[in-house]
C-alpha cells in the first residue's frame, strides 16, 4: 500500500488534520486474460439471435439462388400443394373468421401499432430504443421491398385469393413488417425475465395465427411468408441484443436514473472476476452507494477482503462504474454547455469509455500527489473492452456529506484550503457540491473529480471558489465563512469569484439546496454579495464565437429537419 501524503496545514487554521491511512486490504496474485479469452462481460447474441441468423442467411442465399437461375418452380409446386390443402377447408364462416385473425397483418393496424410504439417511447424518455427501433424496422422492410421487387414473384397460382393482396410474392411484405414491428416492440417495451419470456410466446401466437390467416386466404405463399417472418425477426433480435444490451440499457419502469446500471447477476459476478483477476481483489459483495449524488455513472461500495496480517477483517473499496451510456450522455452534456456558454466552456467531449475512465484516473492521482484530501486511487478494472470499465478508490467509511455533518472552523478552513491547493497547482474541481465533500472524525475529504480539469481558465478556479463558500455556507453562516476565506484569498479573488458565478455555474444539488433556504428567508449568495468590501461587474459567459454559432446552427437545421420528418412519417401509411 502506497503512503498516504500528509496534507498541508491551512493558513489560520487551529489545526491540520491529521488523515487516517485507508484499511489494509488482502491481495492475491493477478491473472492476465490469455488472448483469445471472453472479457469478464461478453457482448452475448446468446445461441437463440445466432440461429436466426443463420436461418436468414439460408432466406438470402436461396433468394440469390432463384434470382440467378430464374426459376422458382420447385417452390411453386409446394407452396400451391399446401395453398390447395387450406382452400380444401374453406367455409364461408370460416373466411370471416380468417379475415379478423389477419388483421394485424393489415396496413391500418401496422399504422396504429408504429404509432403507438412512437408515443410510448418517446412518453417514457427511451431514447436509445427509439432509434434502434426506427432503424432496424426502416432495414428490414427496405430490405425484403427490395428482394421482392427484384423476384417479381406473383401471386399464388391453382387457388382462388379469397382476401385483399396486392405487391410481389416473396418475401411476403405484411408477414416482414408484423414480425419486425411485434418483436421490436417486445425488445423496446418489455421489461426482460419472466414477463419477456410470457411476450415472446404471445409474439409467436400472433404470427402463427395471422400466417394461418393468410395462408387461408390464400393471400400468400407459405414460402413467402416463412422467409418474411424469418427476416422480420432475425433483423430486430439481432439489433437489440447488440445495440441495447439489457445489461446496459434495461428495460425500466422505475425512477432510477439510466447512468445507473444494474449490478446483480452476470455484470456483479463479471465485476467481482475482474477484480481479482486485475487488482488482486478478493470481493464478496457488490451493491450500489450513494445514487442520489450521482448522475453520471454507477457508484458501488465493494466489499473486500482485508489483509490477514494486519487483523482487520473484511474491507471495503469504492468503485465507479462507466458505461458507453455514460460516454454518449458526456457528449450530449457537452454539447448543451458549449451551446449555453460558448467560449469559456471550450471542452472535449470524451470518444471512448476508456479515455473517460483514464482521465478521472489521472486527476485523482494529481490531485493525491498534490497532497489533496481525496480518496486514495486503487486502479481501473476493465469489464467489457471499450464498453465498460470499474475505478476502484479507497472509500471512505463513516463519512457523511457535508451537508448532513457538523461544520466548524477547522472544516471551513480544510474546504478553501482544497480550493486555494487546486488553484497553487493549477486544477479546478468544477463540481463542487454537498454531495462531493465528506466528513469524517474531523476531516474532510473531496469526491468525484470526474470534471476537474489541468490548467483551467481563471473563471473556473473563480467558480470553484464561490460554489465551495456556499457550501460551506449551508451549514454555518455567511458571515463566519466568509471571514475564514480572507485568511486565505484576498477581497479581490474572493470578489471575482461571485463575479463569476450564478445559478448555470452551480450544480444542480446545490442550486437546488440554496433555493430551498432562499424559501427560508435566508439568500446566502446575497449575504456574501452584501459582505464584500467591493463589487466586481458579472462575468458574463455567455459569448458568442464561430464555434459556437455554428453548433446552434447545425443542431437547429438537424431539430428542425427531424421534426419536418416526423410529421411526415405520422401523416403518411406505411
């Protein structure tokens, strides 16, 4: 275990706190993953998607087969064999009843059932199913027009068509579509287990059924509609299962938020591998800690082994779990800052998990170098290559978040003194809320630098000042933290600091926390403003620049043209 760095005692302060070392934690001998072995959390297509696969590639290697022989007899003579047999059972009752049992097969019911799957998705915020789900179902019926279209494949011949039919033969178009539509819908709004495994029987019910139907009426060839129902589930099963991951993008109903992913079953098991096989960890329970401060990722609280030669028993460790979710969910929030901001928000968004997870590594040990009082950094524990990856921390037991501790002297000079060591080494934290600080047995420690940044702008390391003296505020008083503050900045940083920040620069939690004591009758950003000997003007961020006049550009066009599409699509059959 490395040695922990003595932090250095604040200006004016009664007193350094003296940092206790992290439990001692046993370790055992890694495994490197020989080549070729699964990661801990595979990308599974599970045997069911591989032999749907497989019995489309048969549909398409025999639609090339007819297509370059231009003979199709052979299928000709069987399909109107079965046809013959069916229209042998017809009875005028039971044409009625066949014509009810195929009605979803027919386009106003297609129409109703796209449109429905439209609102429900967009009513419950499942974005990444909504576009798979337009996606996949735009391939394959295009997919299955375009074969049909290039056999030219009529309508049965011998047997009388005893309902509506119009278009080429093979594969059938309505059979394609049904299939493609029930089994998205399956995957995009059904939750996965028992109640998925009821659906899939109820998908197969209905297809059987409305194949029967039209098989009756001699609407299409069995052939036909084998190879439809072949091609409109193997294209939705395989899409799903690979775009959205029900260990990634589950299925929910509940409030949680999506950045938090579900860590029982195969991802806990796959995560307690890793660890021992990456960090040496020997693991023995993993559950979720501290949701309600976190947005951006998963936070775990893992138990751990401890070390047999030091008696401590059992331990644990804190780790943050990054998914490709959360990657996507930083761009977007990037690109919402840079359009709000402009100029003085000029970040990058991160490309992949990897990187997101390297670079929070990074900053934790600068700023543990730089002796901040933060958690001690274990190591990265990769899950699923570029999917998904752990950062193992020491947690810190016993802590409580700042705004349920006690606050006294010594911890108001400890949180400017963090603020006024990030500024001497040229850091800003840029998330400075209750949440992120902790106290424990006097001490206190700063969390998540997920958005700390190397060498920020000064309005930045401005912003981090006046978020961490409101902070501070919350469980003291304006005046009193105010008057520890000029022990360590001068009236002219802490004046820039209010300059620079307002409610678009503060985190949410705390945004939130200072309007509910403004309902109290107590504005402590205006009990600060008061406090200050002088007034800077507003920083202003909002600043126009190419950059960013061109973002608003591009992302209004892009608004614009998908809402023109979507009317279009809503006003259209299919």
């Amino acid at each position: 275990m490395a040695s922990v760095p003595q932090a250095l005692p604040p200006a004016g302060a009664t007193g350094p706190a003296v940092r206790p070392a992290p439990p001692a934690i046993a370790r055992v001998r890694r495994r490197r993953r020989p080549s070729g072995e699964p990661p801990a959390l595979p990308r599974q297509l599970r045997t069911s998607g591989k032999w749907w696969l497989a019995l489309s590639g048969l549909v398409l290697v025999a639609w090339v087969v007819v297509v370059v022989t231009g003979t199709i007899r052979y299928f000709d003579v069987a399909d109107t064999r079965v046809l013959q047999a069916f229209a042998a059972l017809r009875t005028p009752i039971g044409i009625d009843v066949a014509e009810v049992a195929g009605v979803l097969a027919t386009e106003r019911a297609l129409h109703a059932m796209w449109l429905t799957n439209l609102v429900l998705l967009v009513a419950f915020r499942r974005w990444r199913h909504l576009f798979v789900w337009f996606g996949v179902v735009l391939v394959v019926v295009n997919v299955a027009a375009v074969m049909s279209t290039t056999l030219q494949r009529p309508r049965p011949f011998e047997v009388e068509l005893a309902g509506s039919w119009s278009g080429f033969a093979m594969p059938s178009l309505p059979m394609t579509v049904l299939a493609a539509f029930l089994v998205s819908t399956l995957y995009a709004l059904v939750p996965p287990g028992h109640k998925r495994t009821i659906g899939k029987w109820v998908v197969c019910g209905l297809l059987v059924v409305t194949a029967l139907s039209r098989l009756y009426l001699a609407q299409d060839h069995p052939s036909g509609i084998v190879a439809g129902a072949v091609l409109g589930v193997a294209g939705p099963l395989t899409a799903f299962r690979l775009l959205t991951p029900n260990s990634v993008y589950p299925v929910r109903y509940s409030r949680g938020r999506p950045a938090h992913l579900d860590v029982s079953g195969e991802r806990g098991d796959a995560i307690v591998r890793a660890l021992q096989d990456q960090l040496g960890l020997l693991a023995t329970e993993v559950t979720p800690f501290g949701l309600a401060g976190s947005g951006g990722s998963t936070p775990l609280k893992i138990a751990v082994k401890g070390d047999p030669s030091a008696d401590d028993g059992d331990s644990c460790v804190f780790g943050k779990l990054y998914a490709i979710t959360h990657v996507r969910s930083d761009r977007w929030y990037k690109l919402g800052r840079t359009l709000l901001y402009g100029r003085l928000e000029d970040e990058k968004p991160f490309h992949t998990v990897r990187r997101l997870v390297q670079y929070e590594d990074y900053i934790l040990r600068l700023f543990w170098e730089a002796a901040l009082p933060v958690p001690h950094p274990l190591g990265i524990v990769e899950i699923t290559p570029e999917r998904e990856y752990l950062l193992v921390t020491e947690f810190i037991a016993g802590a409580q978040e700042v705004g349920d501790a006690e606050v006294d002297d010594s911890i108001i000079d400890q949180g400017l003194f963090a603020v006024r060591r990030m500024w001497d080494v040229g850091m800003a934290h840029r998330d400075i809320k209750p949440a992120n600080l902790l106290v424990r047995d006097g001490t206190l420690f700063v969390i998540d630098s997920a958005f700390a940044e190397v060498r920020p702008s000064p309005w930045r390391q401005a912003v981090d000042l006046a978020n961490m003296m409101l902070v501070l505020a919350l469980r003291t008083d304006a005046r009193r933290v105010f008057e520890r503050a000029r022990r360590q900045f001068s009236d002219e940083e802490i004046a820039e600091a209010f300059a620079a920040t307002r409610g678009l620069t503060m985190p949410t939690q705390l945004r939130r926390m200072l309007r509910q004591e403004a309902k109290r009758g107590r504005d402590l950003q205006a009990d600060f403003l008061a406090l200050l000997p002088f007034r800077l003007p507003p920083v202003h961020i909002q600043r126009w620049t190419w950059r960013r006049f061109g973002l608003t550009a591009v992302t209004l066009v892009l608004a614009g043209g998908a809402a023109v599409i979507t009317v279009g699509l809503l006003g259209s059959p299919l």
